[in-house]
C-alpha cells in the first residue's frame, strides 16, 4: 500500500503533458490523498467571496484539508455513509451561491476554468469528503459538556489583557404600519398575472414574462428560475402551492408578503423543487403611505400619553409578524436579539444610539423586507452599557467560548493520537506552512 502511493505521488509530480503539470498529489492521510487541485479549488471558493489573495489562508486551508483528509480516513474505518441525496442537494446551494456572487453560470465557468459539468464532478468528492468528516468530528467534540464550575474556572484564568471588550448592545423591540393595499389593486395584479398564465398555456415561453415583467430583480435576470431549494426555504403560500405541480404545470395566483405570483414546476429531486416565477408587487400610493405615517403619530402620542404602553400597542397595532414574540427585532446577520450598535444598519443606529432604555424613536419610515415602504416605531427595551466581559452579565457568551476550546482541545488530542498511528506522507513544499498541528510523526 505505502509503496504504491509513493510511486503514485512521483509519477504525478513530475507527468508533464502539453507543457503543464498534470495535478500532484499533496499528501497521504491514511487511504486519502490530498490533491494540489483540491487545495487550489478551495482557494478560488475563497476569493469568489471577494478576498484577497493571502498565503496564510492558503496554509489554513491546507492544514483544514489535511484534517478533513484524516477525518475522513476515519469515517472510511468506522463506516460512516453519507447518502447521494446530501450531496447533490449541497452542490446545488454552492453552486447557486457560486453564480449569485459571480452573475451566472457562464462566469462560474470561466472563474473557475471548468464546464459546469466538471465544477459539480470535482464537487462530488469535496462535499461528500465535507461531510463525512464533520461527522466523525460530531461524533469527537459534540457530546462534549461544560459545567458552569468549569465556565467560571475558565474565566477566572484569563490574563486580564485577554478578556474581550463587549460593546454597547441594544435590545430593541418594534411597532411597524404598513400602508394599506386597496382590493382594487389587488384584483388588477391578479387579473394581469392570470394574462400571463393564459399566454403560457397558449404558447408563449414562461422564462422570457419573467425576464420582461417580474418584479424580482434576481430571478428576472435567470428567466424567472430560483434554483433547487427544500422544503423550509420559500415562504409558506408560495411552498405549498409550489410543491403541489406537477413539472412544467403554472399555479394559480398567490398571494405572499411579497406580493402576487404565478410559479412553473421546472423539475422536481425528491424534496427538492427548482422553479420558476413571475412576481407583481403591489406599489403602494402616497395617500396609503401618508395614511400610515397618520396612524403611527396617533399611536405614538396614545403611548406617550400613557393611555396604553408600547408592549400593548404592539399587540394592537401592529401589521409585522414580530407581534406574537413582543415585537423583538432580531439581528438578522447574528439571529440574534442584542443589537450591536456599531454592527447596525446606518439607518437604524441613527434612530436608536443616542435613545436609553424604554426610550422609543420617533416615527419613522423605512424599507420592509418585502421592499415596500412602511413606517414604525423603535423602543430600547434593554441597554447593556460597553463593558469587561464579566460573569455576571456575559455568562451564556464566556460559556460558549469555554465549550468551543474545550472542544478544540479534544480535537488537538483526537489529532495526536490519531496522527501517531496513521501512515502520512506530506510533500515537503507545504510543510513551509506553519501548522497548528504536527503533521509528521
């Protein structure tokens, strides 16, 4: 076994064919070999992202492959299965996010020197090597506890110069208005889109509708198409008048908060759907919109005038969703429901920084999700001051960090001793690269 891939590696090395040099092999973990095409692959998906170029991410990356390749030696001794489902449902989010980033698949192509055919062969084998090393890296470190003894011994440890500065943080909750949509509008836009429906079925080409009228810029630009998604991805009207066509059926109208939509069933891979739609947003007059800003007024002075609190008018008044959590507005790059004053959008740290808590804004206009306008009010509901971090009162925070280098610690462990009974052959060009880890026994 050693000696074949010894002689494998040679013969990779130095093959040159039509004055370049056929792809080298790397590294030896066990039954896996680490590829130069690999290592190169994972750098370009790395400054796809709009990074610059940098020699220690590269080392990152060939020291993270190096583990991916050990993990999955050990996936390859234990058993572990990874089903041709999760793969290809995997290779189609990356390659969307691929052309989302880089405006289509042709640019995919050229980026990366490759047919879209061969992108998604070379992804086969990452994605599923991905997978199977996280889980023989779950099966290592998830099962993994922290007792808050252990957070507070943790903590206690810390040289004084390590323990971080946390910023100002804002829990924010939100009245929002929307401007009201008249029925007759309403009717117009399904009116026009069952036009289109009808046109379809008579002829004319669903994608090239899309192009021309759908009020979704994104998928306008790909004929109306969204890419493979799963269940839980689309918002629920849509989903569920999505997954009920049969391929290339048009659904009715429907309705979402998004506006009105027909949708074609492109094709269909077991609980993933690709389709394509046609969007109408509903444009919202100045009255509707005047209306609204009359109405949040009315509601701020009945607050201020203490006849009802801002919790209550909340549940009153309310047109969002957030309603039925207390109107919580949730960050939504940290899914979190602390605001970060610095990390806020101009926008809203404008309307919020100098507030204290229970202070409300002013009303205020602003952009939905939807993309319509619509206005609200914004209340600090708690401020935690910029501070030491401090057991007190970043506890659940200290705790995560403990947990996450307890369970780096067992994964150094884990590589150690794994490394000391695996046979690994690393060429010597990429052990320049200063490692966390000691590679070689």
């Amino acid at each position: 076994m050693k000696k074949y891939y010894i002689v494998y590696t040679l013969l990779l090395s130095v093959f040159i064919s039509f004055g370049q040099t056929i792809d080298r092999v790397e590294a030896i973990i066990g039954d896996e070999i680490l590829l130069s095409s690999e290592i190169e692959t994972q750098y370009l998906q790395y400054l796809s992202q709009g990074n610059v170029e940098s020699l220690s991410i590269k080392c990152e990356i060939i020291e993270d492959l190096l583990f991916q390749k050990l993990l999955v030696n050990q996936a390859n001794v234990d058993s572990v299965e990874i089903s041709d489902e999760e793969v290809r449902s995997e290779i189609n989010k990356r390659i969307n996010y691929f052309e989302s980033q880089l405006g289509s698949i042709s640019k995919v192509e050229n980026y990366f020197g490759k047919s879209i055919v061969e992108i998604k062969n070379e992804l086969t084998e990452i994605v599923k090597d991905q997978f199977l090393a996280q889980r023989v890296q779950s099966s290592i470190s998830n099962d993994i506890s922290i007792t808050p003894s252990e957070v507070r011994s943790f903590f206690r440890k810390l040289p004084a110069e390590e323990i971080p500065e946390i910023p100002t943080k804002l829990e924010l909750i939100q009245i929002i208005i929307n401007p009201i949509i008249s029925q007759a509008q309403k009717d117009k836009l399904r009116e026009r889109l069952n036009i289109f429906r009808d046109r379809v079925y008579n002829g004319e080409d669903f994608q090239m509708l899309a192009t021309l009228y759908s009020d979704d810029p994104v998928s306008a630009s790909k004929g109306g198409e969204l890419g493979f998604v799963n269940r839980g991805d689309l918002v629920p009207e849509f989903e569920r008048a999505a997954f009920r066509l049969r391929q290339g059926e048009i659904s009715e109208v429907i309705e979402s908060k998004f506006g009105f939509h027909i949708i074609q069933l492109i094709e269909r891979r077991g609980d993933q759907i690709n389709v394509r739609h046609i969007l109408l947003r509903p444009k919202v007059s100045a009255t509707s919109l005047n209306d609204a800003k009359v109405k949040i007024e009315k509601i701020a002075d009945e607050i201020k005038s203490g006849s009802i609190t801002f919790e209550e008018a909340i549940l009153k008044y309310s047109d969002d969703d957030s309603k039925n959590s207390g109107g919580v507005l949730i960050d939504q790059k940290t899914m979190s429901n602390m605001h970060i004053i610095e990390d806020m959008d101009p926008s809203l740290k404008f309307l919020v920084k100098d507030l204290d808590e229970s202070e409300f804004s002013s009303p205020n206009i602003f952009s939905n999700s939807d993309e319509t306008n619509a206005y609200r009010l914004i209340k600090v509901k708690s401020k935690l001051n910029a501070h030491k971090a401090n057991l007190s009162d970043d506890f659940s925070m200290i705790k995560e960090f403990a947990l996450n280098m307890k369970r780096q610690d067992e994964l150094f462990d884990w590589i150690k001793r794994t490394v000391d009974i695996t046979y690994i052959e690393i060429n010597s060009n990429i052990l320049s690269c200063n490692f966390k880890n000691k590679w070689i026994k």
